[in-house]
C-alpha cells in the first residue's frame, strides 16, 4: 500500500510504501538533523524506531514525532 504524505521536518513528499514493515531499526542522534528525519522516515515505512541522543528532551520529542 502506497500513501504519499509530506514530511514537516525534511520538507519532502514520502511515499511510504511499508518497505520497512516488521523490521526494527537502531538510531543514534535522533534528537535532531539527520537523525530526527531518518527516525521519522524510517517509521513512516513501518520501522520500530529504537533511538537515543545525548539531550534527553531532544529525543524524548523526536519519539513522539514517531509514535
């Protein structure tokens, strides 16, 4: 199943496509940058996201981006 969404954070038109579907993913750095675009594409192609960062809050705000 294809849905084609547009992500805030990286400023892209994703297809999710579920590529990543029961598969679980590690991230670090997912506070911001890369690492908070990554975990949210990721999740959006079905991945659990399992991440950290140095700053708690950071990460903490990414994983509800994902949930």
């Amino acid at each position: 199943m294809t849905a084609q969404r547009h992500d805030e954070v990286s400023g892209v038109h994703v297809m999710a496509e579920g590529r990543l579907e029961g598969k679980v993913v590690l991230l670090t750095g997912i506070g911001g940058g890369m690492g908070r675009v990554t975990a949210r594409l990721f999740a959006a192609e079905g991945a659990v996201v399992v991440g950290c960062d140095l700053d708690a809050a950071s990460a903490a705000e990414t994983a509800r981006m994902v949930e």
